[in-house]
C-alpha cells in the first residue's frame, strides 16, 4: 500500500514534467517551418508522445519495475542485451544533445560580446565549446548538492524569464508593425506541406517531447493514476504544443527564413524586437542574451552527471567494466564522466572543426540526439507490446482495454521507428553537406554505436568480474526531484559512496558514546 503522505496530486505530479515545456533553444528550429510548426508540434504530440507517456507509465508500474528505470523495464520484457542498450542509448543521446546547448550558449555570448568570430569561426567556437563543457564537468566532480541551488536560480532568471520576454516583445512587435516574416496564408501553407513534407522534418519536435519516461517512474506515487495520468498527460501536451508554437512562430515572426541562425535565432529575434518597440533600451538586449547564457549553463551543470548514474543500475549484470563501476567520496561515478567528457568532445570536435559548427551541423546534432534517443524508445515498445499479454501485476494501465494499449503502443512503435529512418536523410535546409555524404555519416555513426554497445556488452558478459562495488543505488523519490531540471537530464538515481557511509555512522556512535 502507498504511503498516503508520499502520494502526488494531479497538479504535483504536472510540476514534475512541466519543466519540459520550457524550451527556447529549440524555438529557432521550429521556426524555420513557420505556421506548419503548430502542425508538426500536434503530430508529435499525438502521435509519438502520447503513447510513450502511456506505455511507459504502465512498464513503470509493473511488479518489480519500480527501481531500474528503463534498463529493468526492458530487461525483463526482452532480456539483458537489450536493457542495456536501451539505458546504454538513453545516456549517449546526451553527450550529443550537450552540443547544441552549447552552441546556443556561444551563439548568446558571441552577440553580448560583440565577437562575431566566436559563433562563426570553427576553430574559436570549438575552443569556447571545450572551455565551457569541461569547465561544467569539472566543477561538478565535487557532487550536485553545491549547484543545486545554482540551476534553480538560473531556470528562473536564465530560461523562464527570457522565454515569457520573447513571447511578450513578439505580441507588441506585431501589433506595431502589423506583420510577421512568415506566411499565414492556409493555402500556401498547404501547398507546402503537399509538395516539402518528410518525416525528418519532425525530427525536432520529436525532441522537444523527449524525457518523460524519467517522470513516468513516478506513476506510482500518483493519486489515482488510472484517472490523473491521462488527464496530466492531455493537459502536458496541450500545454507544450501552445508554449513551443508561441516561441517558434515568435522567432519566424521576425527574423526572416534566410538570416535565422539556428543557435543564435532568439537573440536575433529580441534584438529585432527591441529595435521595433523599444529601440531606446537596446542595451537590453544584451542582458537577455547573458541571462540566456547563464540559464543553460546552469542547465547543464545538472545534466553532466545525472544522465550517467543511470548506467550503474546494470552493475549487478556485470556488464561494464569493473574500473569506471566506482565513484568518488562526493558520490560522483568520476571516471564515467571522464568518458562522457571524451566522446563529447570527439563528436564535437567533428560537427564544428570538420563541419563547420554551421546551421547544418546543429541540424544533425538534433538528428543525431534523436537517433540515439529513439532507439530506447523503440525497444520500450517493443518490452510494452511483449508484457501485453503478461499477468504481471501493475498499479496503472492505459484505458480502453488490451485493443487500445495495442493500438497505442503500435502507433508509437511505427511512429518512431518512422522517426529513426527518416534522421539518415538529410532535409531541405541542409545546404552545405551533400545527401549522399550526410547519410554515410549518419549510418557510419549508428553502426559504429551499435558495434562498440555490443563490444561492451559481450565483453562484459563473457569476463564476470566480483561484484564488490563501491556505492550503494537507489531510485530517486518523487520528493527529492529538482523540478526545474528537464526530464531527460535529471538525476533519477542516487548513488551513495559506502565507505564514507560507513565511516559517518561510526562518527555518530563515537559521538553518541560520549555523549552517554
């Protein structure tokens, strides 16, 4: 029986998700569709989102799927190779997906500093990449608690305010000038969509809906999750397609499809803005751009070392290697995060020096994020679909019956594997990398991800290791959630270093013999 005081309401549990809705880095990528982007955000939405909040609700609520996430869900439906390459791919999205943050952080600092050449020189903006990135990691090596407080601030001040300025400056913009820099009429609109539409186009709008099977673990602190689960879905997607259309179309509004620079598109656009109905306070618009910065600093501050954790729920398979299975006195899994460090740094190092760091290389970062990405949730189906006809019991199932939970989980399969071809084909807004070179490197990548998930896996398997760890592990409790951190970055495992466990509570019965 649930402890009544650990229960969510339906309002505490949308506070959980909600985070989700703020995206701004995104608006520009959405705005290069125009009015078609309230469209595409509505398919994703319906289409791919919906059954994934549905499907991974009820896996997490499956008697004894309540700890591991999605490496348990997927392990028990399918097996152990498999699980871990759903947590395997499910942390690798993120080294990629730290890229285009980054960018949209030097895109910030190049306008408020006036240094063109640090968003436009490869060179530069790697160095700038590397500082920022490694600076981040290394100062969270001492562990989250410090820069907790640090990423709530900067949500506030960095991502929220911002965002509502956008919005705010978007309406007075229009109603001066009586215009936007896209085209509203529903004809051509149509005609476009007749003639342009690809699956890859929905590719970042998948984005913007990913991580919500890190908040479906919490189904099982919810009140009444048969009846609140779906409404806060409903109302979460709702939300999101109003908030992310409102940001797109703010940005399409005013800075014209031929200038938008995918980084720098909502500094662009404020400073538009600016300029139109408040051309005195120009200076404004570089504070923004500061605040922007700071904001997704901060936000990446807290998503260097929570993503990682979840790889150490596949400690007693035995799978990883033994050495990087370890964490410091700070609770922090150090060598792990060296390792994301490198590959974040090799993968950026060819999207900027080799390609340039240009609007294309930010489109196949978000395609490459999404490939990664969309593997877990293929294989969170395809678990769903074969617990189906399981008697397991289960505190939440999705309504309608066993029809409708296939035909949910069916649409979302499709959906996304659909998504998945359509990130090897380049769209018409890649100018600058040939398609038959840009689908060599995305398949290259895929391939060479698969190869080195599977050399892991078979090598771990094959050379069992004792299984004396370092650390003890945990699922997060709905209450100790930093809600402000999106859902694909947060930290849902606490790993807790033993030793100095032990050593704390030896202290306490020093102190406590004293005492008496």
């Amino acid at each position: 029986m649930k402890n009544k005081t650990s229960q969510l309401s339906l309002f505490g549990f949308f506070t959980l998700t909600a985070s989700m809705l703020m995206s701004a880095d995104e608006y520009p990528a959405f705005a290069q569709s125009g009015l078609l982007a309230v469209l595409y955000l509505i398919l994703a939405g319906v289409f791919w989102f919906l059954p994934v909040a549905l499907c991974s609700a009820e896996m997490a609520t499956i008697e004894g799927n309540k700890e591991g996430g999605v490496f348990t869900w997927v392990k028990k439906s399918l097996g152990t190779r498999w699980g871990f390459l759903a947590v395997f791919f499910q942390w690798l999205q993120i080294t990629v997906n730290f890229i285009t943050m980054i960018y949209f952080i030097i895109g910030s600092l190049a306008y408020v500093l006036n240094f063109p050449a640090l968003n436009s020189n490869p060179l530069f903006k790697w160095i700038a990449f590397l500082i920022i990135y490694w600076t981040m990691t290394f100062l969270q090596l001492g562990g989250v608690k410090k820069t907790d407080r640090l990423v709530t601030i900067s949500f506030v001040v960095g991502i929220i305010l911002p965002s509502i300025i956008l919005l705010i400056m978007g309406i007075l913009y229009v109603i001066q000038t009586g215009s936007v820099r896209f085209n509203v009429n529903l004809t051509d609109n149509f005609q476009v969509l007749k003639t342009n539409f690809s699956i890859g186009t929905i590719v970042p709008y998948i984005l913007a809906f990913t991580g919500i099977e890190a908040s479906a673990s919490y189904i099982n602190d919810l009140d009444h999750p048969n009846r609140n689960y779906p409404l806060c879905m409903l109302v979460l997607v709702v939300f999101a397609i109003l908030v992310d259309s409102l940001g797109g179309l703010s940005v399409a509004a005013v800075v014209p499809l031929g200038h938008l620079t995918l980084n720098q598109g909502v500094i662009q656009a404020v400073a538009q803005m600016f300029q139109v109905t408040l051309s005195t306070m120009q200076w404004g618009v570089r504070i923004i751009g500061l605040l922007m910065a700071f904001g997704m600093i901060g936000e990446i501050s807290s998503w260097i070392i929570g993503p990682v954790k979840s790889l150490f729920v596949t400690a007693e398979d035995g799978i990883l290697p033994h050495y990087f299975m370890r964490v410091n006195h700070d609770d922090v899994p150090v060598r792990l995060i060296i390792v994301q460090g490198v590959v974040v740094t090799l993968i950026s190092g060819f999207l900027t020096v080799i390609l340039g760091g240009n609007n294309d290389a930010y489109q196949m970062a978000m395609a490459l994020t999404v490939m990664l990405y969309i593997v877990t949730y293929i294989l969170i189906f395809i678990a769903y679909l074969h617990e189906t006809n399981s008697s397991a019991k289960r505190g939440f199932r999705i309504p309608g019956g066993k029809l409708m939970r296939f035909v949910v989980a069916f649409l979302g399969l499709v959906s996304s594997i659909a998504v998945l071809g359509s990130t090897f084909i380049p769209t018409a807004t890649i100018k600058s990398i040939k398609p038959a070179l840009y689908t060599t490197l995305m398949i290259s990548f895929f391939l060479v991800i698969i190869g080195l998930t599977e050399l892991l896996y078979e090598f771990g398997i094959r050379h069992q290791k004792q299984r004396h760890y370092n650390f003890t592990i945990r699922h997060r409790h709905s209450n100790e959630i930093n809600k402000v951190i999106l859902p694909q970055g947060r930290n849902e495992h606490i790993l807790k270093h033993i030793k100095r466990d032990i050593d704390q509570e030896e202290e306490k019965l020093v102190r406590d013999v004293k005492k008496g």
